[in-house]
C-alpha cells in the first residue's frame, strides 16, 4: 500500500484536470454516507474531536478519518487528517493519502467547478474574501476555468491580504493580483465573488451585486450564521453542494429560510443535478448565481483518488 504525504499530493494535484475529475465523478453514480463526528468526552470543554466520513464511486472506496483538537499547542497541530483508498472492484487496501492537503485542493475545486457551471463565460473580475489556507487555491481553481484578468484580496488584516497577493502575482501571469479595503466597491465591479471567511455577520449584501455576478460562500458551516445577507439569497438562482448538508449547516440559506422569505423547494439544484445537466444553470448574462458549500466525502475520494493515480504513474 502506498503512503502518499503532503508534497505528494502537491506534485500530484493541479487545476483544472482535479476540477474534471469532481466534475466527472459528480455527474455519474457515488454513495456518501452521512459523516460521523465524535466528541471524544462530552463531559469536557475540550471539544476535542474525531471524525470518519466514508464514499465511494465506481473505481474507488475511500474514507477521510480526521482529529480535532482545538487545544493543541506546538508540536501537535489542531487537525490530523488522512485519507484511506481500497480498490471498488477487489477490495484491495491502495495507498494512504494526507487528508489536510487533499482539503485545501478539493475545497477550491469545487468553487472551480461552481464557476466553471454557473459564472459568466467571459467573467473577468474575481473578488475573493479570506486570506487563509485557502486563498491561493481558490484563486488557482477560479483562474483554471475564467479568462481572469483581476483578483481583488480583501481580508480582515491588510497585511495577511498582501501576502496572498504578492505570492499570486509572482506566480500568475496576466492577471493584476490587488487587495481592496472597500468591500461594497469591490462588489459592485466583481463577477465572481467567492467568500472563505470564519465572519459569522453578512460580508457581501445583496444590494452591493451587481447584475449577471456569480458569488460563492465556503466559510460557513453554522445554521444561524451567514457570510451574506438575505437580500443576496432572494436575488439570486440558488445552488448547494449537498441538500442534506446544507440543509443542516448553511446560514446562507437556513435563516433565509426562518425568516419565512424562502424555502428549501428555492434551491434549484445541488452538484450532482448540476453536474448530471438534469437541473438549469446560468440562463441569462443577467442572472445571479449563489453557490453555498459546505463541503462533501466524495471530494475528498476524488482528490485522494486522483493523486494516487499520478503518483502511479511516476
């Protein structure tokens, strides 16, 4: 069995074939059970967690078995996270792959794979809030499926902000990496919006978006907090990643939903409908989209998956 660590999956990994690959795994047959998480003493303020999220599809089975401990101090890291592959025909154990890095990979894929469905085909300007882990995955899968030529960084410290837009503009070539202070403004002249925060108050309001945006929401996953207001929500054509997930996690469209104004029969479609082309995308350069994530085991399969296959291959 092979072990596949960090700078594996780096090497291994890239925009767009891993945004193909979700792409092509979302639109045929998979099973995700529910995920279990565990507090491993209910009886402490520790919070202290392990998790085991299982998938398969019909090459691969996978589980992604991660621990959280919020508490850690260094040496140890709050999260361990590890990916286990078995062969779908056989059973046969296949590699164990580095769960953190698969994360950051498939998390930004699949707000690839949201643009790549539902933004403009000429969209330009792309708006990013959040300056973590990340920022330059998100701006990398974005970039793979948009004729990009601006990303604007905004985040709560300027400096974190510049950081991110000095490694993408080393890296990226014609496109002019920014950070923005003002918010409404950078809104009003984006055609992706994509927010990866831990803000639990709306960032991006409805009124601030102009025509024809498409805004994608990451950081969330509280059922009474929100990274957007209400009025974003009833602008806009709504799409999420998983029904049930979100239909439990996501702020975005649970409290929307509590204050009577929209319904979980609004959602127009999730990934797999999206992806299968049984449900309607972008109709119109006018339109709005909002994709709200929460995040999905069978990600974690597809990214695991893929960087096992071409670390086989040498």
């Amino acid at each position: 069995m092979k072990t596949i660590g960090p700078e594996e999956v780096h090497a291994a990994l890239s925009y767009p074939a891993l945004i193909d690959a979700l792409e092509e795994t979302f639109s045929g047959e998979f099973s995700m059970p529910p995920r279990n998480v565990f507090l491993l003493d209910e009886n402490s303020d520790t919070h202290d967690a392990f998790a085991v999220l299982p998938s398969w599809n019909t090459s691969l089975i996978g589980v992604k078995a991660f621990t959280y401990f919020p508490s850690n101090s260094e040496p140890y890291k709050s999260l361990y996270s590890k990916i286990l592959l078995f062969d779908r025909a056989h059973g046969e154990p296949l590699a164990l792959v580095d769960g953190t890095t698969v994360t950051f990979w498939r998390t930004a894929g699949i707000s690839g794979l949201a643009t790549r469905l539902l933004a403009r085909e000429n969209a330009e300007t792309l708006l990013l809030l959040g300056t973590g882990n990340l920022a330059t995955y998100i701006i990398r899968a974005n970039a793979s499926v948009r004729p990009l030529k601006r990303v604007l960084v905004w985040g709560r410290t300027a400096s974190n902000a510049g950081k991110v837009v000095d490694q993408m503009n080393a890296e990226l070539d014609g496109i002019e990496v920014s950070v923005v202070d003002n918010l409404e403004e950078a809104c009003g002249q984006s055609d992706i919006i994509v927010s990866a925060t831990g803000s639990h108050e709306p960032l991006v309001k409805g009124d601030w978006v102009k025509p024809g945006t498409h805004t994608d929401f990451i950081g969330n996953h509280h059922a009474d907090k929100r990274e957007c207001d209400t009025a974003l929500v009833l602008k806009s054509k709504v799409y999420a990643d998983s029904y049930a997930n979100c239909f439990k996690e996501a702020g975005e469209i649970l409290v929307p939903i509590s204050e009577g104004v929209f319904t979980k029969e609004d959602v127009v479609a999730d990934l797999s409908e999206m992806c299968s082309g049984s449900a309607p995308l972008r109709q119109g350069d006018d339109e709005v989209t909002l994709f709200k994530s929460i995040g999905m085991g069978i990600s974690d399969l597809v990214g695991a998956g893929l960087a096992y296959q071409v670390s086989v291959k040498g």
